[in-house]
C-alpha cells in the first residue's frame, strides 16, 4: 500500500467532518469501493451499520 496525501479539498472536507462528529455526533460515511471518506450523516440506517461491522476483518 502505498501512501497518498489528501488532496487540498478532501483534506479540508475530512476536518470539517471529524469537527462535526466531535462536536455534534455525526456519523463519518465510509466508500464502502475504496474505504475513503465519503461523507457524514446525522443517522445511518441500521443495514448500513450491520454491513460496516461485517466488512471489519477479524484476526485470532
């Protein structure tokens, strides 16, 4: 894997949305194609929360 500095743009979108989880509880959306930010969201259906915690691999 190689490393990949965020754009300007998704840099400043990345902070902003890590502000608004700290301060209002926004949840930070996830490409579930490339694993990069996709956004936030005020709730996120339960599907959606099921799938998230399914992709996470789990290691013994």
């Amino acid at each position: 894997m190689d490393f990949r500095p965020l754009a300007e743009t998704e840099r400043r979108q990345l902070l902003t949305a890590l502000r608004g989880h700290a301060d209002r509880g926004l949840a930070l959306l996830i490409d579930p194609k490339d694993t990069g930010f996709a956004g936030t969201a005020e709730e996120v259906p339960d599907e959606q929360v099921i799938a998230a915690v399914k992709s996470v691999p789990v290691h013994y």
